[in-house]
C-alpha cells in the first residue's frame, strides 16, 4: 500500500522556554520530530513531507539530515492542525495513497501501530489513533457510537459528558490523501481556540456518510513533549526500553542504567557493553565486541570480536575491523583500523587507514590537520609504530615498516623500511656526576647564605 507521511512540525513549543524550536530539542541523540519520521519511515513512504514554521530553517536541516528526500513544507502562521496539514497538499499533488499524519512532538509511536492503522485503513476512510486515558487531562476526546468514531471534541469544547470520556485523540490520522484535503477544504475555525482543527475531519467525513474508525494503542505510544521535564522524562523511557531491546538481542550489560543508547544503536549478540558507556547516533556494533568502561561512542562501526576502552573515544567514520584494539585514552576519527591491529594506548588516529596486524605505540598521533586543510595517514599492514610517533600527514608508511620511538614523520616510509626521525643520542661519560656535585654545592651556598 502507497503511503506518505506528513509530520507537523512548526509549533514553537512555549512552555519549552527556549530559543529551540520544541521538536529540534534532542531525545536519544536526535531532534523529537526525527522519532516520528523514524517510526513512519518503516512503511517505506513514498513521500516524507515535515511541516516546518518555527525555526522552519533548523527544521529542513535536520530533516534533510536523517532523510534527504523528505520534503519540508512551511507553515508561516500556526492557525490549527488541519491548517498545517493543509500545507503539505502540494507535495503530495498527485498521490493517491494513503497519508499519515502525525505529530512531531509525539516520538514513542511504534511502527506495529502504524501498521495497524494502514490495514484499518484498508476498509474505512478515516483512521484515528487512539488511547485510553489514565489522566484524560486536555487531550481531545473520542465520540464512540459502537465501533464509529462519530467526531472527536476537543478539550476546551467539550461538554461535561464529553469531557468524562476516557478515549482520547494521539493526534495520528490515516486517510487517503485526496480525501484528507477535501475533508481540510471543509474545516473551520468556529471554535473555543479559533483553531483550524484536523481533528474536525472526523465529523465530516461522517457527515458525507463516509466511515471512520480508531485503532487504540498503550498510552506510552502517544507520550507528547511539551516542557523540559517531559523531555527529561521521555529520555528515561526511552533509554528503559533501548535495554530492554538491548537484552533481547543477546547483549550483556553488566550496569544497565548507566549505559546511554542513541535512537539507530545496534548492537549485535554476545557484545559486552561495561558500565558507564555512551552511544552516539550512527553506532553499530557486531557480535562478540567488548566496549569498556567509560567509552563514547558516534557514528562508528565496530566489526566482531574487537575490544575498545575502557576510556576510548569513537568518533564518526571510525571504523573498527575483526579483533582490533583500541585501548584507554585514545581518540578515533574517520579512519580504518584494521584486522588484528592495535593502538591500545594515549593515541589520536584521525583521517587514516591502518592496514591488518599493526601495532601503534603508545602516545602516537596522527598530525592530520595543517590549520587549514585535513590530510590523510597511510598505515600498511604488520606496521610497528614505535611509541610517540608524530605523522605528519600526508604520509604514506609501507607493509611490515617501523618508526622509531619519538619520531616525527614527515616522508613516506617504504615497506620493511625503519624510520628513525630524532635528534641523534649524545653521551657525555661522567657528565651526570659532576653536574649533580655542582647543583648540590649551589643548593648548600645559598641556604647558608640564607
Ligand atoms: C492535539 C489534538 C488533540 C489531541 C492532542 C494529542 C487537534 C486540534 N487536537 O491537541 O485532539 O488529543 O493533540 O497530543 O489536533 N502544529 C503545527 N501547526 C499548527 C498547530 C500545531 O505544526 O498550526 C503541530 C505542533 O507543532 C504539534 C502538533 O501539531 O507537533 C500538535 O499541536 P498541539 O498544539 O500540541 O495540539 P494539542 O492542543 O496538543
Ligand atoms: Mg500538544
């Protein structure tokens, strides 16, 4: 079935009290609405169109970031729901499928939901999200007549009766995509918030004799953000529910509250994750891995087998091969580390390829950034990087070659070469002796004199 989503997007968020758009403040290491985008995006939609108002710029960025062929619409003036909705009509000129529409503050729906309300779909013209209420507070409310939704009021004008309802509106609505603008075309703002209501469609569309239905889910699902301690709050579920996952998919977590997972984590079987660790957006990480103490985790891939930290830092492009080392204190970025090889100690690898079975010694950098421009580091395979090694890149180092300890790189090494680029050792026998006897009789002079 043909499907697009249509996210809003463009409220400002108030009672957030921050210069901060409410759906760009991060939940998981992504901006809110991007929860949304993620969970409609396992329909496979043929069209993502976010509505944007608020920060509308900020918007299309982190968008065009996690979709690149989503289509960001804005809103200029935030007249009601429907009116939003009505902004994406353009984008989806032509399309015959079904629309989903939801709400970028809400990020808990689960994709089973969605799944529900596009078979519900199938056989009425209007499908509604809904819950049953523990606290039905200001949410809108669901008016039943059997299994008919006959119209949803909103909190501020309902009536006592109304407002006893415990069925309320998500705020997600499935319909096909002609009718929802027609539906749009026929709302108003004759309402206690002079609002253009999308909620409103219900009762017209059951007005044209056209059906309407809810598929409810948990009340967790429909988790809308609206302050800072909701965010807060919203983290805390959403990070319960990453270990959770986490366990069932065979990952051991020794302390699991204070590990942090981001909204794409994947962590394969048997991978040991130790206290303390923090995942990034972008992390995946193969079966049989161990992630130490005290890592921080983004935009890497870790292969099977390779053991990182405690106190390693990842950053994105860094990739890690089979049974690679990468031990306490050492920074990671865009670069390969290849099969087997090692750099276990106090090190800055960025901007470079190290090939299999190669060990860089302790407190070894890559020199990979002039001051204006980024070069890259070249590292063949059974390489000995001595310790304190500077690389000066651009700078290729060959298959099975050596540098000596304190060495700074500036030319390519040829393979089986050994690189020594220091000042050259002078002795001076007996020198240590007499300089200890002068400084001593130094010392003894001046506190006398003292
Ligand atoms: C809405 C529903 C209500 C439901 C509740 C669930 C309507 C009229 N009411 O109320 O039935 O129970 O959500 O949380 O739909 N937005 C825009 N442009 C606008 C107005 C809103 O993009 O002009 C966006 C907001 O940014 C937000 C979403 O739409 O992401 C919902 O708007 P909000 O004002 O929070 O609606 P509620 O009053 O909560
Ligand atoms: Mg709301």
């Amino acid at each position: 079935m043909k499907t697009a989503l249509v996210i809003l997007a463009a409220g400002k968020g108030t009672r957030m009290n921050s210069d901060l758009p409410k759906v760009l403040h991060q939940l998981a290491g992504a901006p809110l609405f991007v929860h949304a985008m993620q969970a409609g995006a396992s329909l496979a939609p043929e069209h993502t169109v976010v509505v944007a108002g608020h920060g509308a710029d900020m918007v299309r960025k982190a968008a065009l970031a996690y979709d690149e062929t989503a289509q960001v619409v804005a809103q200029t003036e935030q007249l009601g729901t429907a009116h939003a909705a009505a902004q994406a009509r353009d984008a989806l000129a032509g399309f015959e499928g079904t629309a989903i529409v939801l709400f970028g503050d809400t990020p808990f729906v689960r994709h089973e939901t969605l799944d529900a309300m596009m078979e519900a779909q199938a056989s009425h013209d209007v499908v509604i999200l809904g819950f049953e209420a523990a606290d039905p507070g200001r949410y809108g409310r669901l008016v039943m007549a059997g299994d008919t939704l006959e119209r949803i009021v909103e909190f501020k004008d309902a009536d006592a009766a109304e407002r006893a309802i415990t069925l309320c509106n998500s705020g997600v609505v499935a319909c096909k995509a002609p009718l929802l603008f027609d539906l749009i075309d026929a709302v108003d703002n004759n309402n206690a918030s002079e609002e253009y209501y999308l909620t409103d469609i219900v009762g017209l569309a059951r007005a044209r004799g056209l059906s309407a239905t809810v598929v409810t889910c948990d009340e967790a699902e429909t988790l809308g953000i609206n302050t800072r301690a909701e965010l807060a709050g919203a983290e805390a579920a959403f990070q319960a529910r990453a270990r959770a996952d986490a366990f069932e998919n065979g990952v051991t977590l020794p302390a699991p509250e204070t590990v942090h997972f981001a909204f794409d984590t994947v962590i394969g079987r048997d991978t040991l994750v130790e206290p303390n660790v923090v995942f990034g957006p972008g992390v995946t990480v193969e079966s049989g891995v161990t992630v130490r103490a005290f890592s921080h985790l983004e935009g890497c891939h870790i292969a099977r087998g390779a053991i990182v930290g405690p106190y390693a830092r990842l950053r994105p492009g860094a990739e890690l091969s089979e049974d690679a080392r990468v031990g306490n204190f050492v920074e990671i970025k865009n670069a390969r580390i290849g099969t087997g090889t090692k750099v276990n100690h106090l090190s800055y690898i960025g901007d470079a390829t190290l090939g299999r079975g190669t060990n860089i010694g302790a407190g070894t950098i890559t020199c990979n950034y002039d001051g204006v421009m980024k070069h890259h580091t070249d590292i063949g395979e059974n390489v000995f990087i001595g310790s304190n090694t500077m690389l000066v890149a651009p700078v290729h180092v060959g298959d099975g070659a050596m540098t000596g300890s304190g060495s700074v790189i500036t030319s390519d090494v040829d393979a089986d070469a050994l690189a020594i680029a220091r000042a050259p050792q002078v002795e001076k026998p007996g020198m240590a002796a007499k300089l200890f006897q002068i400084l001593k009789a130094k010392k003894a002079k001046l506190q006398r004199g003292s």
